[in-house]
C-alpha cells in the first residue's frame, strides 16, 4: 500500500518547491529566503544526517534557532525517515537533558553555537558544504513517528507525545476538507516556539502550497512584532491563539489588515466580544475556532465565525464546532460512557489523527486512554480534560477545563461562569478566575486583572446579582501584563502563586 506521508506531504512539497522554486519561502529576522535556498539547505542536511547517523537511528534532536536551518532540518529528516524532538534552549538544562535521555537521542542538530549535552553527536549545518539537490524520500513506513512533543506532566517530568507519519498526512488531508484557498501568493504567519503543534501547522501547510513563511524573532515583544507584521508586510493567512488579542486590544482603532484572507485561532478559549471587535480590524477574512490538543495532532474541530447573525456559544466562548474528517469526538461521564446530544461531560476524541500513546509512559497511557464501542466497534478514545457539552447538530460548546472546576463550600463552580458575568461588565479588560488555597486549606475564588488598579466596587455588585455569594471572588490582585507560557497562553500556575 502507497505510503500516505509520501503522497500527501512528499509529492505536495515536491510540488511547490518545483513551481515556486524562485519564489519566497521565509521571512526569518529580517531577510527572505527563496525556495531554492531552502532545498539547497535541506540537502545538505540531509547528507549530513546520513554521513552522521545510523539508519537504525529514528529520533535526532533539533536544537531549536531562528533561522532557514532549523526548518530545512525538519524537512531533511522526514525525508530521511527519522522524527525530530525540538529542544528549546531557553528551558532549564536539566528539563532539556531528560528529554534527550527520555527519547534515547544520541544525534542532535544545532544551527547555533555547540552545546554540552552529554553522550550526543552534534551536527552543525551551517558548517556543511553545498551539495547535490536530493529530494528523493527513503521509503518509510507510515507507522513510522514524524515527530515527539514533550509536554508538561503532572509528576514534574515532560511527558512524550509521538505522532505517526501517518497522523500528520491525515491532518493535512482534512485540513484541505475545509476548502480554503491557500496558494503561492500567500503570506502566512508562523508565530509559535517549534515546541508547539501549532507550528507544525503554520510552517507546513504554506510550505506545500508553495506560499511564504513569516517566523516571529525570539528577542522582539510578540504582539507588537505582529501587528507589524500583519500590516507592513500584508499577512493573508494567520494562526493565533487567542491571548495575543487581549495584547492586540488597544491598538485595534489603529490596526488596518484588508489582505487578511483566513485567521484561525487555538490553543485557548475563544470569547465572542473580542472576536466581534477584532474582526473589524480584518475585514475581509474568514475568521475559524479550531480545538485540539498536542496527542490528536495539532488540532480536530472547526467552527466558522458568522460575521453577520449569531454564533454558537457558551458564557461567552465561541464554539469549537464540529469534528474534522476522520476525527470521532464523543462526551462520557466519569464511568466513560457516552452521553446524548445536551449533556455535559468530558469531551473525548478518537480517530486518523490519534496519537499511539505517551512515550515509554503506560502509567499515563492507561490514565489517558480507553477503549468503548462506537457504531458497533472498539474503538480508542482519549480523555481531554475538557469539559464540553454536544449540540443535536453536532456543534461543540467548550466550558472550561475539568481541573478548571473547583468545590467551594460543597457547591460544583465552572471558573469560565465567574469569568463570563466578569466580562459582561467589563468587557475592556482581560481578566482570569482561580481557585486557590487559603491558609486554612479551604478553596475560594480568586480573581486577576490585566489593567492598572481600579475601583472593583460596581463589578462585584454586578456579580452578586447574576451569581450565588459562594461564586463571588473573595481576593484579587491587578497585573499590568499576564505572564505567558512559551505557546503564548495564559500562565495560570504563575498567576495562581501571587495569592
């Protein structure tokens, strides 16, 4: 049977690079790299990578650098027929060496200066001499892993998220499902740490479509690197996650972005009142609320923005829509079993784009994972974490986090209810609901505002008429500027230690 990997991501490449070969591939720091640059690159590290390891060796390590280097390395070792594990070198060493010892990585690619990772062989791209053009992919199995995520894990250690060749050609399929038209002359912006599945989306996909790749240098302030982008250089197609609005917020009187054709957001509760007000600031575009996490491949569900009637939504927050071709999605109680159109539970996601399961971690995998029938057949689901509530057409509302619940005073609270009333009233400002210990060990509800001090007076009166008092925050605290977490959401742990 005809690799899937080799037909939808090898002959697409192919493809582009042949027809845009003296187009603009990157945009990286300043300076643009043409797709001819970019193959030449990607075959030589392609021979590096065969004169430097051995075939039976599967995972290499991507130090991660902002430049052409770091992206050909990935194309060269899927041609090769090996998975990159992208190590971010802004993370505590010692989080980086449990990583490199968990995946056994005994090679690793750097495009920067050498590194003391024990026991790895290190390649260094920029030191290798021009070669023959080499395109032609290793003939690799499917099953074969394309890449591993490592992720933050409940027992300190990052656990290992592998994905499947296999998995990322039937996301790419899908994705096309969704009929939009991304081609050559399009400029698409990459501004996500190679970290996070969400880049694997904003390089790849323009990347087969021949189009042009804008990264994010890591030394400027993102959000103002972005608008810049957006506006000077006419960014058509855009994947965001839905943070950087609230720090996009008060320039949107000033921002102007006519040519934007697609803008997807992810990775993040979408709230309609800033969408309405965004969308005037791009309006033109098809605007999309996608949903999935890191183990069923970048993302799973869609759901279209109606510019011009109502929107789906729950408290605020936009829907995530409705499966993706070859995804199951179903809600379960807390016994696994599936539940009917309008009721609530635990939003669980099978199908072509599941991940095999936690790297070298059963302990995780039994947690995670589970079996159920579904039309008839035994069928492998995995637990979100997301409380998600189906609609009889087929239409997910996402209600928060499970762990985003809390008991306070025996009572069930759903943290994105206290956000949504908070917003209702002050609608301007960006602001997150916690639960938090109190010296006693008891729960209570916190509150943090990303604005200067004010008077909460007028909220909280506000709050006491649409909410019980048990619901009501009892303590709360201004930050000028949410910290966020290297996918550029909300640092919640951080801002659960202020209290």
């Amino acid at each position: 049977m005809p690799s899937l990997f080799n037909k939808v991501i090898f002959q697409s490449l192919n493809n582009s690079f042949i027809k845009s070969k003296e187009k603009d591939a990157f945009y990286i720091n300043g300076k643009f790299y043409t797709y001819s640059n970019f193959i030449q690159v990607i075959s030589k590290i392609r021979f590096a990578v065969q004169t430097h390891t051995r075939h039976e060796e599967k995972i290499v390590g991507l130090i991660l650098n902002d430049d052409i280097e770091t992206y050909a390395s990935i194309i060269a070792l899927w041609f090769e027929g090996k998975a990159y594990v992208p190590i971010n070198l802004d993370n505590p060493v010692y989080r980086n060496e449990k990583i490199i010892q968990h995946a056994n990585i005994c090679t690793i690619i750097n495009s920067g200066e050498k590194t003391s990772f024990s026991n790895c062989n290190e390649i260094f791209p920029k030191n290798v001499s021009d070669v023959n053009i080499d395109l032609l992919p290793l003939s690799v199995s499917d099953n074969e892993i394309a890449y591993i995520f490592f992720t933050s894990g409940t027992t300190g250690e990052p656990k290992g998220v592998p994905i499947k060749r296999y998995n990322v050609a039937s996301f790419i399929n899908s994705f096309e499902k969704l009929k939009l038209d991304i081609n050559e002359e399009d400029k698409v912006l990459q501004m996500f740490d190679l970290t996070f599945d969400l880049s694997v989306m904003s390089f790849l996909m323009p990347m087969l479509k021949g189009a042009c790749i804008y990264t994010i240098p890591r030394n400027v302030i993102k959000f103002n690197y972005i608008i810049e982008m957006i506006e000077e250089h006419n960014i058509t197609v855009a994947l965001m996650v839905p943070s950087i609005l609230h720090y996009l917020r008060k320039y949107f009187d000033e921002i102007s972005a006519p040519n934007m054709k697609y803008n997807l957001f992810c990775g993040e509760a979408l709230h309609l009142d800033i969408i309405a007000e965004w969308s005037k600031c791009i309006p033109n575009a098809e605007i999309f609320n996608v949903y999935g996490p890191t183990e069923n491949t970048i993302f799973c569900t869609s759901y279209h923005y109606n510019r011009n009637s109502s929107n789906k939504e729950y408290n605020g927050i936009l829907s995530i829509g409705k499966p993706m071709w070859g995804v199951i999605t179903i809600i379960v109680d807390d016994q696994n079993s599936i539940l009917p159109h309008g009721e609530r539970g635990e939003l669980c996601l099978a199908g072509e784009f599941l991940t095999p399961g936690y790297w070298k971690n059963e302990e995780r995998n039994k947690e995670a994972f589970f079996f159920c029938e579904y039309n008839g057949e035994k069928t492998r689901f995995y637990k979100t974490g997301d409380l998600c509530v189906q609609d009889i057409e087929g239409d997910i509302m996402y209600l928060g986090r499970i762990d985003f619940q809390t008991k306070i005073q025996g009572y069930r609270v759903e943290l994105s209810e206290i956000e949504f009333h908070a917003k209702r009233f002050i609608n301007t400002i960006n602001l997150v609901a916690l639960a938090i210990t109190n010296n006693i060990g008891n729960n209570e509800i916190a509150m943090v505002f990303e604005s200067n001090q004010f008077d909460t007076t007028e909220l909280f009166k506000y709050m006491a008429i649409k909410l019980p008092a048990y619901m009501i925050p009892t303590k709360w605290i201004f930050e000028i500027q949410f910290p966020l977490n290297t996918n550029g959401k909300i640092d919640r742990k951080i801002l659960v230690a202020r209290f």
